[in-house]
C-alpha cells in the first residue's frame, strides 16, 4: 500500500492494485474498491482512519 500523506490528515489515501500495481485512490470509508485499470475488484479493510486491501470477494 502507499500512503500520500498522513492518513487522517485530510490527504488522499491510494493503495496498491495487486494484479497490475496501479495505484488506486480510496474514497473515504469505502467498503470495495474496482481497479480502474485491470477491473479486479477489492475488499477494503478500515483500521481507524487508514485503509487497506482485505483480500478480493468471494465468488458465489
């Protein structure tokens, strides 16, 4: 993951696709994320006001 800034600062937070290493900006207390890029959909996990990729949704 990348941070720009410090998180709860007001700054934007961008975290790292996995499949194609795009960096993906994180809208404030977004559940899922879609890489713009490579289309591989996200889980996003909130620790306070920091954000990070989960893992990627189950598959039914």
């Amino acid at each position: 993951m990348e941070w720009k800034g410090r998180a709860g600062m007001g700054k934007e937070q961008k975290v790292r696709c996995l499949n194609c290493f795009e960096r993906i900006p994180v809208p404030e207390k977004a559940k899922r994320l879609t890489c713009p890029k490579c289309s591989v959909e996200y889980v996003i996990a909130w620790r306070g006001s920091q954000a990070k990729i989960a893992g990627t949704p189950s598959k039914k």
